[in-house]
C-alpha cells in the first residue's frame, strides 16, 4: 500500500514539473518556424509520455495504443517523415521494463507459457521466421531484419497484454479505452467527409504520390481519419461496429437503456465512418463477423431482433433506389460484384503466380512482394507484384509450409474465443467473448481479400484480443 502511494506521488511531482518546465518551453517554441515547432513539441510530449510509461507501466500500455494511432498526425502537420517505427519501440520497451520488474500477482493464474497449444504454434511460427534468414530465393537481407523487427513488437506487445490485462476488470476498462479512441476516430473521419480533407492532410496527400493513389478514387477522397489510411480506418471502423452490435443484445439488467442509447449513438458514427472509408474489405467484414455471433445466439431474443434490423439494412442497401451516393454504390460493389479493373486485376496475378508458388515450398523471402520487394529486392520475380491478400503475400514471402502455419495459428486464436464463450457464465462477460471471436473471424475472412491483420492498427487490436483470449482461458483453468 505504501509503494502505491509513493508511486503516486512521484507521478503528480513528475507533471507537476513537466508543466512548470513546458510553459518557457512552449513559449520559446512558438516563436520558431512552424515546421520545426511542430517537431519540437511533439518531442516534448513525448518525453513527458515516456516519463509516464517508465513509472507506470499500465498507463504506459495505453499511451502506446494511442501513440501507435494517432503518431501519423504529427507527421502529417509538419509534412516530415517521423521514424514511426522507432518511436513505437522506444515506447514499448519502457512498457516492457516496467512488466519485468512488477511483481507478480498471487491472485493471477499463470500461464503455461512452454505448453499453450497457441502459444506453440506461435513458437513454431517465430523460429520459421528465423530460418527465413537463409532463405537462397531472397536477395538482401535488409527486408528480413526490419520485418523481423516489427514482427518482435508485435509478439511483445501481445505478451504485455496478458500480463496487463489480467482480470475482467482490466478487460473493461481495456473496450472502454478502446471504444472511447475508436469513436473519436470515427467522429474525426465524419468530420473530415463533412468539411474535407485539412489544407495539411491535401498538402501531405500531395507530396507522397503511393498515398494519393490509394486516397482519392474517382474523384473523390476516402477518409482516414488520424489513422496511417483508409484501409487501416476501415477495418478497425467495422471491429468497432461489430463488438457494438454486439453488446447492444444484452438485457437491461446488464446494459441499461442509456448506454444502449449510447451504444446506437456510437454503432451510428462508426458505419458513417466505415462507409466514409471506401474499404470494400471491410465492409464484408460487419455481416461476417455479426454472422458468427448470430448463429450462437439464435435462441436470444435481443439476438433475432438485431438480426432482423441488421438484414432489412443490408438489403435496404443493396437493393433499394440509391443511385447516386458513391458510398452507397462502392458499398454495393463488394457484394455484387463490378467491373472495376483493380478487382480483376487481382484474379489475374493470383493466377499468373500460381506456378511459382508450387515450385516454392519456403516462399520468395520476407519482404520480396510488391513495393516491400522493389524497396528491398529489386529484381526479384515477386517485386512489383501486389498481392492484395494477406493469404497470398504469406504463401508467396514464406512459401505453403509458412501459410500452413498462419492458417493453424488464425484456427487457434478463434477456437480459444469460442471455447471461452461456451465457458463463461456471466452474460457481460459472454458477449465480449463472443465479439473478440467475431471479430477474429471477420479479420480472418477479410485477410483473403486484404492484408487486414498486416495494418500497424489493425496489428495493435488483433494481439490485444489474442492477449485477452490466452489469459481468460487460464482464468477459467483456475476457477475449475
């Protein structure tokens, strides 16, 4: 109890300070040129945050998952490549340190770290990823160590969630945080839709020429909110929307009216954005996932009446007399199939490249496809090639050994989810459960389409729920 206190204390003495010393601080740097003020600042707060990371390693999870959701605004503002990577590590490992020298909880079951099924898998997927090192198909080896590098932020970040994460408590308060930013996000995204793109969002746009082809499409400018771009606020947008959905089905007794209320309020604001997003991708993704979490829940009542709303909307919007929203008709042609030129361009390069990936049983390399390959490989017969599938990238980098082993790890994680529902007795508890395997599932199913599970955000969220899942089955170890 002591510690605590002195812990506290030394965290309101650290602000206290911070303030004191920024108020010249921000002074001075307001004077300066505005480009260099923006960097300048944004250092400044993030010295404080990594102050508040270092003492307090629980506060310091969150500041991560923002930092890692909102860091492209400050690059975006000062128009200056900011080594995003490097300022997330930086942030991770003072998270890092903070969890290795907490003490350990008695209260909290332990997780058999050697002999977790997922776990092994994981272990498995790690040292295949290692090999690829030796890969003869790859010709630098620069792309390995920076895929490597994110790839072991990734695995500690999903390590950090179940020891941060350990109780329900933490898990509320975890998509509480997480619905709270997810809505901001979605508010900014309409936002931007309503006014348009910021004179520094058009000027940043304009300078990067692989970001504008991937913004404006005929015309007109998919949002992205705070996020790195559409795709990564799309995806993110119908995760929101589907655990939203989800918890709305719950009885009063455990969600009032008020927070149902609010829970529309926030369903709304994410298919606005999801719909501003023009990601076709995730647009399959809501009645995927929903479709999961009907089909166990056929026998609640709350559950057929969502359903129901959630069919007439679907065919309110295929079929229904809306011919001029682009939305609308982009929305349309990710179920009713198009003509559109990318959608067929896809199958034609999944076809041609067919041969290679029999031929290759480890892959090309890490890093050798598409833009990652001109980069890093030039030369090599998959650079240039977008693969445009989360799937197809893995068969083509890691060869079918490797997509073997993601397929099994993307089986385990949703089989853990479902096996926790059917664990679980609280109702809360059940449809959060229920919405982390609806949600994995979703993800899985738009891997096919997307390199959904590959986005930084998206990233950030699916180890989060993986976290949850691994340490929610031990909870119900202990409790047996």
């Amino acid at each position: 109890m002591y510690r605590q206190v002195a812990r506290r204390n030394t965290v309101i003495y650290l602000f206290m300070l911070l303030w004191v010393v920024a108020i010249p601080v921000i002074a001075y740097v307001s004077s300066m040129d505005a480009k260099f003020s923006i960097v300048v600042a944004g250092g400044i707060i993030g010295l404080a945050l990594a102050a508040v990371s270092a003492i307090n390693y629980r506060a310091g999870y969150y500041i991560y998952i923002t930092v890692a959701l909102m860091v492209h605004v400050p690059e975006r503002m000062s128009r200056t490549a900011i080594p995003v990577g490097v300022v997330m590590d930086a942030f991770l490992l003072l998270v890092l340190a903070g969890c290795i020298f907490d003490r350990k909880r008695a209260d909290v079951p332990k997780i058999d770290y050697y002999k977790d099924p997922l776990l092994l898998v994981l272990y498995l997927y790690t040292a295949y990823l290692l090999i690829q090192c030796f890969n003869p198909n790859m010709f630098n080896i620069q792309g390995w160590f920076i895929y490597i590098r994110v790839y072991i932020r990734n695995l500690i970040f999903l390590f950090i969630t179940m020891k941060v994460l350990s109780t329900w408590k933490d898990v509320y308060w975890f998509f509480k945080f997480w619905l709270v930013i997810s809505t901001a996000a979605a508010l900014y995204g309409c936002l931007q839709q309503a006014v348009g793109l910021l004179p520094f969002e058009r000027e940043y746009i304009a300078m990067n020429p692989d970001k504008f082809k991937t913004v404006m499409i005929q015309g007109r400018a998919r949002i992205f909110s705070f996020m790195a771009d559409p795709a990564a606020f799309g995806v993110l947008m119908a995760c929101g929307a589907i655990i939203c959905a989800i918890l709305i089905t719950a009885s009063k007794q455990v969600i009032s009216m008020p927070r149902k209320v609010l829970l529309l309020f926030i369903i709304a604001v994410h298919l606005l954005a999801l719909g501003f997003s023009g990601t076709r991708t995730a647009y399959v993704m809501l009645p995927v996932g929903l479709l999961l979490f009907f089909l166990v829940n056929l026998h609640n009542r709350n559950t057929l009446i969502a359903a129901s709303i959630f069919t007439f909307g679907m065919l309110a919007m295929l079929f229904g007399p809306f011919y001029s929203s682009p939305t609308i008709i982009r929305f349309r042609t990710a179920f009713m199939g198009s003509q559109d030129e990318s959608l067929n361009l896809r199958d034609v390069n999944r076809h041609g490249i067919q041969p290679y990936i029999y031929s290759h049983p480890i892959g090309g390399g890490v890093m050798t496809v598409g833009n990652d390959g001109v980069t890093y490989n030039p030369g090599h017969r998959l650079a240039g090639l977008q693969p445009d599938s989360g799937y197809l990238r893995a068969v083509l980098e890691l060869g079918w050994i490797g997509l073997i082993i993601v397929c099994l790890y993307a089986y385990m994680g949703t089989h853990y989810a479902i096996k926790n529902y059917f664990n679980e007795e609280g109702e809360l508890n059940r449809l959060l459960l229920i919405g982390i395997a609806a949600v994995q599932y979703a993800i899985i199913v738009a891997t096919y389409a997307q390199e959904a599970g590959g986005l930084i955000e998206t990233a950030i969220f699916l180890n989060a729920i993986l976290g949850i899942t691994i340490r929610v089955r031990y909870n119900h170890l202990k409790t047996k």
